[in-house]
C-alpha cells in the first residue's frame, strides 16, 4: 500500500522484503530516502539501519512501523535514522515527513 501511495505521490519506490535484499538494494545507492519498517522475515530494520549506516552516512532514513516501544524509537535514532512513524499515521503526515527528509538532503 505505501508503495502505491508513493508512486501516485511522484517517488520512484523500489521495496525489499528482507535486511539482505534491503542492504544490497542500499549499497547500490542512488536513493534520496531510505523507509524502514521494524520486522523483517530474517532480521530487523534497526539491524539494517546500522548495516546502512556502516557505509552510508548521507541518505536519510525514515522508520514507518507499529513498534511503538520508546526503547526502540531511540535506539533506531541512535543508529542513524533522521526519523521515526509509528503506523497507523496519516497519509498527509508521511508524505510530509518523506517530502521534509527529501528536501533537507538536496
């Protein structure tokens, strides 16, 4: 759903469905914003964030997921992330936070 909701937004999305294929996506680069969720099927997005933050400093990363523990949303900032939404939020409010993190890297 959120890729549909991106792509009608005007952003080119491409998704990964695990930490391996996200990190590999990721070190390929060429991405303006990088959107975790928390779960993946073979690890997590705090682990791929750190992952990503190894070799990439520069692209912004949003979390977009339900984990709503305060201990999480700091770790994940901790590692790197320029941001933290816990679903379910408003459409309006993750094009802005998506548009907000875009801008701010160009």
């Amino acid at each position: 759903m959120v890729t549909v909701l991106l792509g009608q937004s005007g952003y080119e999305v491409q998704h990964a469905l695990n930490v391996s294929d996200g990190l590999a996506k990721a070190r390929q680069g060429g991405f303006d914003l990088i959107l975790l969720d928390w779960g993946f099927e073979d690890g997590t997005g705090l682990e791929l964030c750190r992952q990503i933050r190894a070799s990439d400093r520069q692209t912004p990363i949003l979390f977009y997921t339900g984990e709503i523990d305060a201990d999480a949303m700091e770790a994940a900032i901790s590692s790197g992330a320029q941001g933290y939404l816990i679903k379910p939020v408003a459409v309006d409010s993750l094009l802005q936070a998506i548009s907000g993190l875009v801008k701010q890297d160009t």
